[in-house]
C-alpha cells in the first residue's frame, strides 16, 4: 500500500505495506472520543519499554483528539465482546511476521483493512530494534509512534499514507529525529477524520450491546 518503489527508498524505512484483504461488500475541533486497544506482546518486551510505549502512542493520538484504553492481554481485562471501537494490536517477533501477510523485510508492521470497521494491527518489534541502531531514538518512541501510526490506519481506513506526519508511509532519519523529540503527529485533517470515525465506530457498538 502505498510506499514508493524500492528504488526510492534508499536511506529511508516503510513503515508498513501491508495492506490487506478487502471484503467484496465493502464496499472541528478536537472533541475527545475513546478508543480500546487489546495489545498482545508476542516479543518479550520489556515491562518498562512497553509502558513508556503505549505512553507515547497515547499522546500522539490524544494530541488528535482519541483517547486510548489500554488493556495488556492476556488478561480478564481483555475478555467481553470486541467490536468496533475495541482494537487488537500485536507486537510480533520477526518470526512471526514471517507467518503473517507477505510484507517487505524492512516492513515495520501492518493493518488489516476488512469491512466498515478493521481492528487488527502489528506491528514489528524487531525492526524497532534495527532502527534504534541508528541512534537517532529509542525503541520506546520507536515502538510507540509505530503502534500509533498502525492504529492511525485501523481508524483511518484504506489509502491513509500522508506525505508528511505519522502518516507518512516511509520513515526517513528526519521521522526518526521527530520522533525522539516528540514531534511525530498526525495532520490536522487526520485528527478531524480520526475523530469522527472513533466516534462513528463508538456509536455502532453501543447499538450492538
Ligand atoms: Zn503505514
């Protein structure tokens, strides 16, 4: 999906290619709205990296109006129906990212883009790895923008690949900079379609309950 061709990505890292199986049917101001993420860490991440983590995701996406619930799973918090506004995000080893979608190897993760509503998304915890050999940040930051950009697409939805922000389906060392200061949002016409599509998701599970 939407990264440039290989050729053009010298010194530069997509962020996620993957893309997905479509079904055949499918055919402001920052008000907040609340998103539920069961995360499942399947790479042995380190209880202070994965707090620190979801710390930044969360501010990305607060920043753009969605406020996140967390629930480390498995756990009796991650039980009770999923539904729309309930996401399931994994952080996968590289061997298990060899099992899943056919991805690039220098892919940092993927959303599975299904219908009205997709909820599953991983992301690569090894490529955070590689990429904090660059000293430019740390894989806390690197793994939390990463978990806030394959959110970014559950919620946005097909061909949500910017040209500049999180969004941006190639990372190069001026995103990974950002990063490491903070500086890594969406845009605002994201945050406006994020938030209006949290609450929409929102909506449509309350009329299922
Ligand atoms: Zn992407």
């Amino acid at each position: 999906m939407v990264v440039g061709p290989e050729s053009a990505q010298v010194g530069t890292m997509p962020t996620c290619r993957l893309l997905l199986v479509v079904l055949a049917s499918s055919s402001f101001c920052t008000a907040s709205s609340q998103i539920r993420v069961r995360l499942y860490d399947y790479s042995g991440v380190s209880a202070r990296t994965l707090a620190r983590a979801k710390t930044v995701a969360s501010e990305v996406l607060e920043a753009a109006g969605v406020n996140v619930t967390w629930a480390n799973c498995p756990s009796p918090n991650c039980a009770g129906p999923a539904g729309p506004a309930v996401l399931q995000v994994r952080i996968i080893s590289e061997e298990m990212a060899r099992l899943g979608p056919k991805v690039s190897r220098t892919c940092m993760g993927y959303a599975i883009l299904s219908g009205q509503f997709s909820t599953i998304a991983a992301v690569f915890y090894h490529r955070a790895l590689d990429l904090e050999k660059g000293n430019l940040a740390g894989r806390s930051e690197i793994l939390g923008t990463m978990l806030a950009h394959e959110i970014g697409h559950l919620l946005l939805g097909k061909a949500s690949h910017s040209t500049k922000g999180i969004m941006r389906g190639i990372w190069g060392d001026q995103d990974i900079k950002a990063i490491a200061r903070g500086r890594m949002w969406f845009t605002e016409p994201e945050a406006r379609k994020l938030v209006a599509n949290t609450t929409a998701r929102i909506v449509a599970f309350a009329a299922v309950q």
